[in-house]
C-alpha cells in the first residue's frame, strides 16, 4: 500500500518514513492517521515548515523509541508524549546458564543505586552465543527480554532453541552482549552496555 504525505520534502518526509520504518501494515492504517498529527501535536515537528534542513528529529527520535520500546514489552501501542528521563547508571551480571527443555535459562542481577525505581525498568539482552574465543559478529545477536523488572529478586533471560545455536556438549559457552533498559513508563530505551565474557552452563 502507497502511502501518500500532505509535506513532500526533498530529501523525503519524515512522516512516510516514519511509517515505513516502524512497519506498520494496512491492517493498522488507522494508527497511520495519527501519526503525522501525534508528531506535530506533541512532539513539536512542523512537517510544513521545512526551510531549515533541521526539523527537530529529536522528538521523532524519541517517538521511534517509544514505540519500538511498548513492542518488545508485549504493549504495542501508539505511545503518548512524555519527556525524556535521564536512564541511571547500572550494571549486568550474567551469572550461569541452565539447560531446560533444549532452552538455556541465565539467572541475572542488575544492579542499581540505592533508591532508585529499579521496577521502572525491563532489561533487554542482545545475545551473540558461541564457542569460547570467538569473535562478536554484530548480525548475531538476537534479543532476549528478562522475565521480571529490575526489582524483581530473581530475574531470568531464555534463550529458546539454545541447542541449534551451540549444543548441549558445552560446558561454557562465550557470549558477547549488549544489555538495554526498556522504561516501562515511556517506552524509552536506554543506550547499550556492552559486555564479552564466558558463561558456565549445566
């Protein structure tokens, strides 16, 4: 389906792009007829006024990740405006892997200052498993979100079908990860902490 824009610009509208970039489907045309308005309305992009090459991309930006954010949680939704919340410092452990039912199960911790949130927050895991020594490929890594909020007191990310990506005769695996926190308020997403290490498994 041909999606048509009210603000043609020279190096392509925004708005069409949007739409194209987030994949929505005819099936969702009438989240399409939002879009442009929601843009303009709340986050303060004028896609008429298109002198300066700088249309504050920045809302747009934020919009993106709002919404990507609200998918992988399971809440697809057109998100409502919110203002950007500095993301707090954290760290990641990965601390041992567990076969069950051909999945590998890691238990992790995320770790936080005192008094903050940590409920606010979902970690997602993007996960590249291989033999030990081996290098980071950027296209493997493939995302795996925890099962429970940064407060929880035990958190769990899955690994489904862990048997075709190493097998089960090893008994360390080496990961290479790079670990996000999904606002569940604003659908936000942190910037990614990346991370190499060797994971015992059993």
């Amino acid at each position: 389906m041909e999606v048509r824009s009210d603000f043609p610009m020279k190096f392509g509208n925004p708005g069409t792009n949007l739409i194209k970039f987030i994949g929505i489907s005819s099936a969702r045309l009438k989240k399409v007829l939002l879009l442009q308005c929601l843009i303009k309305q709340f986050y303060c992009i004028d896609l008429g006024l298109l002198r300066n090459i700088n249309i504050r991309l920045h809302g747009l930006n934020l919009f993106v990740s709002a919404y990507h954010g609200f998918v992988t949680l399971g809440d697809e939704h057109i998100p409502t405006p919110q203002r950007f919340v500095k993301f707090p410092p954290f760290a990641v452990r990965m601390e041992n892997g567990v076969r069950v039912n051909g999945s590998l199960v890691i238990s992790t911790v995320v770790t936080m200052a005192e008094g903050l949130d940590a409920g606010r927050y979902r970690l997602l895991a993007k996960l590249q498993l291989t033999e030990p020594g081996k290098g980071r490929h950027p296209g493997l890594l493939r995302n795996y979100l925890a099962d429970a909020n940064c407060d929880a007191a035990q958190i769990r990310v899955t690994v489904p079908g862990y048997t075709e990506q190493v097998g089960f005769e090893l008994e360390q695996i080496q990961v290479h990860a790079q670990f996000i926190l999904i606002d569940n308020v604003t659908g936000f997403r942190s910037q990614s902490h990346q991370q190499s290490f060797i994971l015992s498994v059993r």
